[in-house]
C-alpha cells in the first residue's frame, strides 16, 4: 500500500504490538493478525514524522556510495573533486590539488583506497568541526566536553547530554560549511533543550538564521 507517496509492505503476523521497520529506504509494518485497517493506518500516521525523517536521511546518505575508480567525484566542503589514482608508489598516500584528489597506491586495492579517502575526510572534518564548536561554544555559553566522529548511517550528529558528548557523521566534509556548522550547533544547542520544541527552534533561529538552507541540502531537497 501506499500512503503519503510512501510505499508500506503489510505483513500479518502473531504478534501483539504494531511493529514498524525501515531499512534501506524500505518501510514494512508487521500487524498482529486481528488488526482492523484502521488501527494499521492511525498507526502509521503516528509514526509519519518519523518515517519521512528517517527515508529522507536514507537517500541523502545513499549518495556516497563509491567505487573509487580514476576520474569518480567526490564532494569536499560542496566542491567538486576528480579522484586520481597513481599506482606503483612506494607508500600509500591520500593528497589534495586543486580540484583533485590523488590516491598515491603500492597497488590497486579498495580497502586501501577507502581507508585513504576516509582519513582524508576524517582530518578535514575535525578540523573544521573544532574550530565550529569552538566558534558556537563562545556564542551560546553552552560547552560540550567531547566531540567525535564517526561514519553513521542515518544521522548526521547526536548529542549525548549526560555525558555532553557531541557526534558528527563523517559525511558532513562532503557539503557546503553552512552544513557542519548547522549541525554543531543543532546537536550543541541539545545541551540546553532536550528536544525539538518551540524553545529549540527559536534558539537555531536566534543564532543561524539560515538553518533550514542547510538542513535540506543535507536532506537532499536542495
Ligand atoms: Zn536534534
């Protein structure tokens, strides 16, 4: 079935509870056997915000899927790269020059050039990243204690509030700065409202203005 444009898989099962699951893009709905129609759909527009949320993350992040072959793009800070790829070299070695990026290999193997790559991005994020937190640490009086990246599938930053722990998805060196810089700030200003109400908001309107500009280029509607 399809609802909102949306494709549901319905499946009846002995179970209890409405279960709802999304992987790759795909959303599938478990129903206990005696379920009315009724009951399934108000089920699932409970749960719509979230299954759009969660479809729109899964195709943005469905465009960094690479083969790393000579002359493939990427993206760096939203600029276009062509990568190159020299073999024969004496030590592997990822370089950036102009608009390329040049894998220096020993021989033509994936995994190296993935983990070459991914350091690359890995550096250039964090880089970037403390001097953001850095910069909306000092205008919102708010301090994170830790700061990490990691390659997440389906967010683009979590905050940890206990612990005051910021996440950054490895993904976010691949977009315009206005991108990392929104997220460091959405996942910093956590510290200060748990979730995303009226007072959350009016804090990302006071301090970026321009926050939904980044917000759909990482959803990919821009
Ligand atoms: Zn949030």
């Amino acid at each position: 079935m399809i609802i909102e444009g949306i494709e549901f898989e319905l499946t009846r099962k002995n179970i209890k509870y409405l279960r709802l699951t999304i992987r790759e893009g795909k959303v599938r709905v478990s129903a206990p056997l005696l379920a009315s129609e009724k009951e399934i759909f108000a089920f699932i527009h409970k749960k719509m915000h979230l299954i759009k949320k969660h479809i729109n993350s899964c195709s943005g992040m469905a465009r960094f899927e690479k083969r790393y072959v000579e002359g493939e793009r990427f993206q760096l800070w939203g600029k276009d790269y062509t990568l190159r790829l020299k073999l024969g070299h004496a030590a592997n070695a990822c370089l950036l020059s102009g608009n390329e990026i040049i894998l220096c290999l020993k021989s033509d193997n994936i995994e190296i050039k993935k983990k070459l790559v991914k350091q690359m991005y890995l550096e250039q994020l964090r880089e970037k990243a403390q001097e953001y937190l850095r910069r909306w640490q000092s205008v919102t009086g708010l301090e994170s204690d830790s700061l990490r990246i990691r390659d997440m599938k389906s967010r683009w930053g979590s905050c940890n509030i206990p612990k005051k722990d910021i996440c950054l998805n490895l993904k976010l060196a691949c977009f315009e700065e206005l991108c990392l810089s929104y997220v460091t700030l959405h996942e910093l200003l956590h510290l200060k409202e748990r979730g995303h109400n009226k007072r959350f908001y009016a804090l990302l309107w006071r301090y970026m203005p321009e926050w939904q500009k980044a917000r759909q280029t990482l959803n990919g509607r821009a």
